[in-house]
C-alpha cells in the first residue's frame, strides 16, 4: 500500500496534541520530544494520517491538510464547536464539499467529501 503522510509544522508539540488529540479525536500513533515541547507527534484518527513537527525550521510554515471524508457535514458538527472554522461547509462546482479549518499554528485543514444534495 502506498500512501502520503503530510507533516505539518506546530509552534509547541503540546498545543497540537491538546487540539488535534483533546479537540479533534485524533490518537497519538507516536511521539518523539527530548524536552516535552519540541519533537514530533505522530496521530491518526480511521484512515487519516499526520506527523506534527515542533519546530519545523525553513519553509513551508502556514501548511495546509487535505483530509478526505465519507460525510463532510458529520466532521464539521463534530469540529466546529471545538476549532476555529475559517468557512463553513459548501458544496464546490467541481464535485466535492468542502470546509476549512485552522490549526493553532496557522495551518489550514482543508476537509472534503461527497457532495451533500439536500445542503447547498
């Protein structure tokens, strides 16, 4: 099986845990820190994958993730209470629906699935 893992860069390793793991629903798959805040944080929640990074130096701050969803509409209700939604979700004209959110870092999570025909 072949697969891609994003790796998203975070300011501090226990933030991104307390928001993808306490606010997401997302396990801890592994965790790599020497001091508790800097490191890497492996997490998956079903199929989805990713590698939080704490500090990632260089370019390729302000990332975005594209999560692909069977009920586009389910993740949003479950998730809007809990993250900052930068839009709400909306069917596209090429063929998906879609939303974003926003990690504590400034990295989007771009969340898409099926189009909803009963929603617009």
């Amino acid at each position: 099986m072949e697969r891609a893992i994003p790796i998203l860069p975070t300011e501090d390793r226990t933030t991104a845990r307390e928001f993808y793991v306490g606010r997401l629903g997302f396990e801890v798959t592994f965790e790599a820190s020497d001091d508790g805040h800097s490191g890497l944080l492996g997490i998956k929640r079903g199929t989805i994958e990713m590698t939080l990074d704490s500090p990632m130096s260089g370019d390729g701050r302000n990332a975005c993730a594209a999560l692909q969803a069977d009920d586009t509409d389910r993740y949003y209700r479950e998730w809007s209470p809990r993250a900052g939604v930068l839009r709400p979700p909306k069917n596209e004209a090429w063929g998906a629906r879609t939303f974003d959110l926003l990690d504590p870092s400034g990295n989007t999570i771009f969340v898409m699935g099926p189009v909803n025909r009963s929603q617009p």
